[in-house]
C-alpha cells in the first residue's frame, strides 16, 4: 500500500504546488487510519513517512505529529519506553511551536501511556494540561457559536472526565 501512495504523490501529473504539505498530511492521516483499525505496521511505515518528510521540509508541526503517532503506535504494541520517548519528542516540538492541536493531542496520548504504567496522577495531570490547552483555545475563539461547539464537542467532555478521574 505505501507503494500505492508513493506512486499518488509522486505521480508526475500531480501539481507541485504544496505537495510536500498535502503530503505529508497524506501520511499522517493514513497512519492515523492504520492505528485506528489496529494495523501497526502498516500505522508505523506511514508515520515514519510522514516525520522523514516533515524533517526533510522542517516542518515542525507533522514532525510532532509523526512522533505523536510514533508514539501512539508504540503504545498500542506495548513497547512502554519507545511510546514515552516518542510522545516526549514529540511535545518538546509542539511546546517549541505552540500548537495547540498537536500539544493536546499529545497529551492525551501521554495520559493514556501514564494509565496504562499505573501511574495515574501523571495521567490526570496530562488529561488535565490537555483540557488546559483546549481551554485556552476556547477562550480565544471570537465566535460565540464556535466556542459553544467547542465546549459541547464529546472529545471535550471526555477529556474533563479523564482529568478529574480519581484512581
């Protein structure tokens, strides 16, 4: 399948204009599905994909995230210290840039990473700086009907749950 989507993104009748962008975002969004359907190789070779080319282009935003998926990927296989590793990665760049989607997201995954150790003050505390994230975002949303969609989306509402979980 990766051959496949080399073949796409590398087709030469397809325009140059932002390709490494939409790329990269390709790969990303394809490791995303692979982890969603439990298929962690196939999840692996795409985030690996997707931070090769993101490093390529200095593109720190799908840098955190292929790590956050390299991370997540882990996580899911098990592997403890490769997961942690990765998702400490991959917030020191999401702390560097400040972006906000890749800092909740990743905490997120560093709280379920937390849990799963038995750690869960660390996770709360991760759950806790992901909502905190999410927060500020909010409250700096102009649009009434955008932050009220925000403070209503179930991702929200999980996350309150997850930080304010006793043990």
């Amino acid at each position: 399948m990766l051959r496949g989507v080399h073949l796409l993104v590398e087709d030469p009748a397809t325009s140059e204009w932002q390709k490494w962008r939409y790329s990269i975002h390709l790969f990303a969004g394809l490791a995303e599905l692979h982890l969603a359907r439990g298929d962690h190789g196939p999840a692996q070779r795409f985030a690996d994909e997707c931070r090769e080319r993101a490093t390529r282009t200095n593109s720190r935003r799908y840098l955190a995230c292929g790590w956050r998926l390299t991370g997540e990927i882990a996580s899911a296989r098990r592997q403890w210290d490769n997961a942690e590793g990765a998702l400490r990665q991959a917030l020191a760049i999401a702390q560097a840039i400040g972006n906000p989607t890749q800092l909740w997201k990743t905490q997120v995954a560093l709280g379920g990473l937390y849990d799963a150790f038995g750690k869960k003050e660390a996770g709360r505390a991760a759950y806790r700086a992901a909502r905190d994230v999410i927060e500020r975002v909010k409250s700096g949303l102009q649009n009434p009907a955008l932050r009220t969609s925000l403070g209503a989306a179930p991702f929200t509402s999980r996350l309150s749950e997850l930080s304010q979980e006793q043990s």
